[in-house]
C-alpha cells in the first residue's frame, strides 16, 4: 500500500536498482563460472574423446569412466598442467540396488580452486563382488577413503595396499551401508550387578 | 568408651565398621579418565572448577587400576564395547558405573543402527542412569548424589574384605 505518489515512485526506482544489481550479479558469476568449467571439460574431451562429459549444476564438471580406465584418467587428471586435480576431496561409494553399485570421486584443483570434477565409475563385476583399480598410487589420501567404501559398501579396489576394514570390527559379517543389509548381530542381554560381584566377564 | 560403656567421649563417634566404610568409599569416588563420546565434554565440565567434583572427593584417574566409578560417556559402538568391558574387568570391587546420556542408556538416537551397542548396561553392569542429551552438569552430579545414596546403604562383602 502507498500512501502517496511520491512512496510510489521512489519504490518503483528501488526495485528497479534491485533487478538491475541482481541481473548484474547474475552475469558477473555466469561469465565466470563456465572459464574453469570450459577448460576442464575441453580437456577432457580433447584427450579422451569417448568419455561421457557434462557440466550440470554450480561448478562440478561430471564424467563417467569405465573402471579399467580410471587410473589412465586418474593419472592424466593429477599430472596435466591445465587441470592440476592435485586433490582428491572425497570418495563415495553409491547403492543403487537394481543399477548396483556407483562409485563417486570429487576431484578439486589447488591452484585453481574453482575448478572442480566429479567422476563417477560403475564398479566392474557383480553384485557380490564388485571392483574399481585403487587410485591409492595417485593419490594417496585414496587410502583410508577406499578402505571406508570396502568397509561400508563393500566396494573391493583391486591393487589396494591394505585393504582392511577401517571403522567396524575386524570380524564384521557384511557391509551395512548396503540396501540389503541384514542386521545379524546377537542380541546382548542387559547384565545385572549381582552376576558380576566376584568375578570378570 | 563410647556406645558399649554408654559414655560419650568428644572427638570420638561410634557408628558400625559397614557405615563407616560406606562412608569413606562415597565420599572419595575416583572416576576413570575416560570418555567416549560428546558427554565425555560435559562430564569434563563437571570436573573442572565451576562445578567442581573435587568436593565430592572425586577426582579422575588415568588408570582403571584405581579407579571406583566408571562414567559412560557417550555412544557405545560394537568396537569401543569390548575395550569397555576390558576397562570394567581391569577395575578392582567394589566399582560403580555410571550411565551418562541417552546413548549409554539405551542408544539415544542412534538405538538400532548397525554399529550401535543399544546401551552400556548391555555390556557392564550398571549402578545409576543420567539421562539427557547430554546431560547438564547438574544431571550428573545428581547422579553422582544418587551413586552415594546407593553407596551409603550396601552391604560390605566380609568374606572378601578378609581374603
């Protein structure tokens, strides 16, 4: 509600600054954001022409690789001076039940922090035995991240130097983060003071 | 001197020998340096000087040797449960456990995930529950209040005070 023509006008002319800032900013971030999306993905492409890039949301450029080829793209992607992923952000392990199993790596660039990829590898093998090659020669940090997707998801990274579990017991049956995961634990009865007065259990 | 020759002697008190050590066992209850999970930063806010357990007598050890109380701080996962029920098994009797928080209790809100023990008193025995998430320092020093309660009225085990 206005109260006078002038209230009006002057709202008028702030919503108008305000569509024009916002447009403003909406440009400056859109010509920025495709530079290092643009880059990442024309490398990409240019060395591995067969390779399934996209660019879908924000900054992430994505890329699916077959798992035999993972450590030659691994490797191209750490070592080539255009791209520079010099660091592996993280590794997820995905369970699809019917498509099965998705392995996800978030590879970030040091030096260029915007430029960021994430690379998805459908895991060779079937359902009980699924296996990705490790990238633990790569990058090191691979390692306990690997061993959390072994652990959890049950994902085996062939050429793995220990390939352990890192967070649940060592005698764990299963891999509980699986879709089908059965909890097979014995019950544990609650203890009561007077079975422990005298002795150790 | 004293009750027998119905005299009374300042200075001097006459209660039974199971008072008295009842008395001295809940009045110095050295707890296990020992945490497990988020309670374990409240119960170390229970220790240091704004609330101040040292008036209880209670002061942490860094050794289960001895140690009279074990506070349960925190989720119980499968793992941890073995290296407490070791702990618990290195303590010499007369020990006392503490259940601090819903986790210890029964799981919290983690009761019935995967790697979760669904309370301490699966594992161990345990004498007092704190409930809270986490618990206030006050919770737990009610416990601890609660704990001599229970202290105070035990029995003495005679046959192991003599071996």
């Amino acid at each position: 509600m206005h109260w006078s023509v002038a209230d009006e006008r002057r709202d008028e002319a702030r919503s108008a600054e305000t569509s024009r800032r916002t447009e403003g900013a909406g440009e400056a971030v859109g010509v920025e954001m495709p530079a290092a999306v643009a880059t990442v993905m024309q490398v990409l492409r240019e060395r591995f022409p067969h390779l399934d890039v996209v660019h879908k949301e924000d900054e992430w450029v994505e890329a699916r690789v077959a798992p035999d080829e993972l450590p030659t793209v691994a490797r191209f992607l750490r070592d080539d001076a255009r791209l520079q992923f010099n660091f592996l952000s993280s590794i997820a392990a995905v369970d699809y039940v019917e498509k099965g199993f998705e392995v996800v790596y978030h590879l970030l660039s040091l030096p260029e922090g915007r430029r960021k990829l994430i690379l998805k590898v459908t895991p060779a093998g079937d359902r009980d035995n699924p296996e990705v090659p490790t990238v633990t020669d790569i990058w090191p940090t691979a390692n306990w991240h690997e061993r959390e997707a072994w652990d959890l998801m049950g994902i085996r990274f062939t050429g793995h130097p220990d390939l352990r579990r890192i967070l649940l017991r060592e005698d764990w049956v299963g891999h509980p983060l699986r879709k089908d995961y059965q909890d097979r634990r014995p019950v544990r009865e609650r203890q009561f003071k007077e079975d422990w007065i005298g002795r150790s259990g | 001197m004293g009750l027998i020759d119905n005299e009374h002697v300042p200075g001097v008190i006459t209660l039974p020998l199971r008072r008295l050590i009842n008395w001295s066992r809940k009045s110095s209850l050295w707890y296990l340096l020992f945490g497990i999970a988020c309670c374990a930063i409240e119960m170390m806010a229970t220790g240091a000087s704004r609330y101040d357990f040292d008036r209880f007598g209670m002061i942490f050890r860094a050794s289960p040797r001895q140690s009279d109380l074990m506070i349960v701080p925190g989720t119980v996962n499968e793992k941890i449960a073995d290296r407490v029920r070791t702990l618990y098994n290195q303590m010499a009797e007369p020990r006392w456990v503490i259940a601090m928080g819903g986790c210890a209790i029964n799981g919290g809100p983690y009761h019935g995930e995967y790697n979760i023990v669904d309370g301490i008193d699966k594992v161990i025995p345990v004498d007092v529950y704190v409930p809270g998430c986490p618990p206030r320092p006050e919770a737990l020093m009610h416990g601890v209040l609660k704990l001599q309660e229970i202290i105070a009225n035990e029995g003495i085990r005679w046959e192991a005070l003599r071996a």
